[in-house]
C-alpha cells in the first residue's frame, strides 16, 4: 500500500517518471487537472478496498514478520493461529546451510525435497 501512497502523491506533484507517457501527459496539464484526478481516486479506491479486504494486515505487526522472511523468524513471533502452518513452511535447515557442509549438491536437494 506504501507504492499506491507515493504514485498518489507523485500524481498529484505532476511527477510521473516511472511512467514515461504519464509523466510528460501530466507536464503538459494544468495542476488541478482532470486527468490527475483520473488517476488520483482510482488509487484511492483501490487502497480502500485493500484496507476493507485485508483489515487486519498492519506493516509494523511482528506477527507477519514471517511473509518477509520464513528463515529470520522465530515460532514465538508468529500468530498462534498460523504457527503450525509456518511450522510446515520452514524448513529444518537452510540450503546455504547444506552446501557447505557437502561436497554433492545433488545429495543437499535431495535432502530438502523430503
């Protein structure tokens, strides 16, 4: 959601460069113009209705910490309701873990595969 805030931001400073035809479309418009308004709302909507879809998703919340990285998290950090799902999730060891201590990286994928 932080990228919807910054393209609606950007959109309504008339700045656009990640979008090349946007960008010189919006330099060419007046700053109160329509077509900021035309990208503006939907933005807006769309925020909303990933706020009213998903209304219990916080970016801070250390109980989703896992989504971003399974291997840096601890059982204890994640929400009781998923911890056996994360539990499956993460695995025994990490890759990097294997590989140095094999001389066969086939045997270390075979390994992770069971």
């Amino acid at each position: 959601m932080a990228k919807l805030d910054i393209w609606k931001c950007r959109v309504q400073q008339g700045y656009a460069a990640s979008f090349r035809n946007l960008d010189s479309a919006l330099a060419d418009s007046n700053s109160d113009s329509e077509l900021k308004q035309l990208i503006i709302i939907p933005l807006s909507d769309l925020k909303a209705e990933f706020i009213r879809y998903f209304p219990d998703i916080d970016d801070k919340c250390e109980a989703w910490k896992f989504i971003r990285n399974p291997f840096q998290c601890e059982v204890a950090d994640v929400a009781e309701e998923v911890q056996e799902e994360f539990l499956e999730l993460r695995p025994s060891c990490l890759p990097s873990d294997l590989i140095s201590g094999s001389s066969d990286s086939n045997n270390v994928w075979i390994h992770i595969s069971m």
